[in-house]
C-alpha cells in the first residue's frame, strides 16, 4: 500500500487489540543495496520479537502476531515495489503497510499504542507534493518529499487519451483544417492563432475531466500542492477542467513520456520550494502577529485538546524532541510524564496528527526554526 490517508490515521491513533507493533525503515529501489532490503526487514522483525518476548509475550503468541509480517520478506513482488521508506504497523486486529517517499531511520517500537512520529514529514504541509505528468499517451501520478519521490497507482484513471475516449487511434479523428499546421505531438493547430482546434479541444477537455474526477478521490484529503508537467498547449486546457484547490500556476514544460521520476522530482522540487517556504515564512509570521492575542499558546496541555477539537489552524513542532505524557480525549485532561512510561505517549505527535485531522496546517521545524522558544507552538482558530 502507498497511499496514507486521513481515514488511515485515525485508524492508526485507535486504540487496538494487545501489543502494537511499529516498524520503520529505509529501503532501496535499484542496485546492490536493494538486495539488503530483505535482510534488514528481517533483523527488524527479530527486534520486534525480542521486545514482545521481553514484554511477557509466550513464544506461540509471538509467531502467531507476527506472522503476516514474516510472510513480505518472501514475497518477491512486494520488494521490486519499494519508495524510499517503508513503515508497516501490526496488532493483533490491524496490519497495514505503507511504501513512502521518506527514508526512515531503523525504529522498531512496541507498545500500547502504534507510534507514527516518524510519519510527521508525511502529515506535514511543508515538504510533500504531488506531480501529475500528462501526455495524450499516458498519466502517471507522482508523489514527492524533499526527499524523494514514488509513483502512486492509478487504478480509478484512464491511461491515455484513447482510453478515456474508448477508442484506439485517436489522431486518425484529428481533422486538420484547411490551412491549419502541425502543432506538438501531431496536434491540429488552428494557422493563424496558435491555439488548439475546438474538436481536438474538446476531446482534451473530456480526457482532463475524467483525470479531474479520479484525482478528487484519490486526493480528497489533500492539501498539498500538484504541479503539472506536459508540454505547454495542454496546460490552459487542464486547468480549465482542474478543481484540485492546490494546483500551482507553474508547471514543467515538456513531454513528460518517458522521463524519469527521479528527473521529474529535480524539476519540481524547483517549482514547489518557494511555495514551501513561503508558506513557512508566512505561517511564522501569522504566529508572531497573533501573540498577545490570546489566539497562541505554546503550553502543551492547552494546544493538544485545542487540536483534538479542530481549534488549532496552524501547528509548529520541533523535529527531535520529545514530550512523554497522556492525553485522554474524552475529558480532554493531558498528563505529562518525566520521561517515558508504559502508557506514554509523545504529546507531540499526538498534536501534530489531531492538527492534520481536523484539517490544519503542521509545520515540522528544527528547533532553532520554532517561532517561540518551546518546542510546540500553536495558532488557534478562535
């Protein structure tokens, strides 16, 4: 599984079956230290059966909850499909796998409760991207990170043009006006006014409508921003079918067939970091306008229920640090804790993931960054 969704969150923040088990860790696509992708998945597992072991767990309990994590380091199709990042969470009622454009650190946790902290680069606005790649031959789906970038699957999509239209050879329909001259990729291009023919229009409109209609349900949760690359005529085209809110104007120029994902991240990252940074900078700057307001707080047993209820617009975290206590969302009461306990849980984190599920915006900063001294920093809504 690629996709992480909000509904997918909430299931990970759930309370679950017994012990939870979090595993992370980079992995490879291509090359010799992909054939070590396997191996370390393994040694993980190993770790995560001396935790569970050590937690008083009978040997035939372990085999049996672990057991369909221990069946992925055989299955051979699963491996040729990597990210960079692999996360994959176990309980005794849940397992879910998750392929990311993130290279994790080696983390196995055992708990009561699954540990997503590593996943904030994924929760977080700053950073994470999607590329939609558009040709009349093919559309391909990228997702992206600072880090890196995966291909998502696009099963709801057409393929093609000729797909979307339900029939084969689209360019013999093409009729060129008298007059009219061969413009990109064979397109009829009306002479005189540099424009695309209204049937050949027409026929776009229809194929970018229907990537339109798959895109809102894969990307109903999304709140981050998609940049097009294709060659230039199809771009006013798209944006006339567009209803994706987080759509940037500019776009990568050029016939995106046969370039790779890893070129078309080079050239996004290009387009995307001043929209990211901006964001920040804009974002710091609302925090410091609103100070003395009453509508901040860096106090932790303020912002997490504020976030559990959907106040907190805007949410910066300190990348590294920890805060180990309890929060019980029924009587919205925090407990901080020294340091971590059985029952802890990073405080952190669980603003952060609340934030991103009532639809605010987080911000994962290195602790120099933070617009206040803490390392939690919240704007609320009201």
């Amino acid at each position: 599984m690629n996709a992480f969704s909000q509904d997918e969150l909430q299931a990970l923040m759930g309370k679950h079956q017994g012990s939870c088990i979090s595993v992370f860790m980079p992995t490879f696509r291509t090359g010799q230290e992909s054939q070590q992708n396997q191996i370390r998945f393994k040694n993980l597992l190993r770790t995560a059966e001396e935790k569970l072991l050590a937690g008083g767990l009978r040997p035939q309990e372990i085999k049996e909850l672990l057991e369909p994590a221990q069946a992925l380091p055989g299955n051979v199709p699963f491996w040729r499909r990597q990210s960079d990042g692999l996360a994959l969470f176990l309980s005794a009622d849940w397992f879910r796998c998750f392929r990311l454009p993130v290279a994790f650190d080696e983390l196995v946790v055992v708990a009561e409760r699954f540990h997503i902290k590593p996943l904030l680069p994924v929760l977080s606005g700053d950073g994470r991207f999607f590329i939609l790649a558009l040709s009349q031959k093919e559309v391909r789906l990228l997702e992206g990170t600072r880090q890196g970038v995966q291909e998502r699957e696009l099963e709801t999509l057409p393929k093609s043009l000729a797909d979307a239209l339900q029939y084969d050879e689209f360019a013999k329909q093409v009729r060129f006006r008298a007059g009219s001259v061969s413009g990109p990729a064979g397109m009829a291009m009306v002479s005189g006014h540099g424009g695309v023919a209204d049937d050949t229009k027409d026929n776009l409109l229809k194929y970018f409508r229907l990537i339109d209609r798959g895109l809102h349900d894969l990307l109903k949760d999304e709140r981050t921003p998609l940049v097009l690359a294709g060659v230039d005529y199809l771009f006013p085209i798209y944006r006339e079918a567009n209803t994706y809110p987080r759509l940037i104007e500019e776009g990568i120029s050029g016939n995106p067939e046969g370039t790779s994902a890893e070129a078309l991240h080079r050239m996004a990252m290009k387009i995307v970091s001043p929209v990211f940074q901006k964001a920040e900078t804009d974002a710091v700057a609302q925090y410091r306008q609103s100070s003395g307001t009453g509508l901040t707080s860096t106090e932790i047993r303020e912002i997490v229920p504020a976030a559990a209820h959907g106040r907190v617009g805007l949410l910066f975290v300190a990348a590294g640090r920890q805060h180990w206590g309890t929060f019980t969302a029924e009587n919205g009461v925090v407990e901080l804790h020294g340091k971590q306990e059985t029952a802890s849980e990073d405080l952190l984190e669980v603003a952060a993931a609340q934030t991103f599920l009532n639809g605010g915006s987080v911000f994962l900063l290195s602790p120099e960054k933070m617009p206040d001294t803490a390392d939690l920093a919240a704007v609320f809504r009201y």
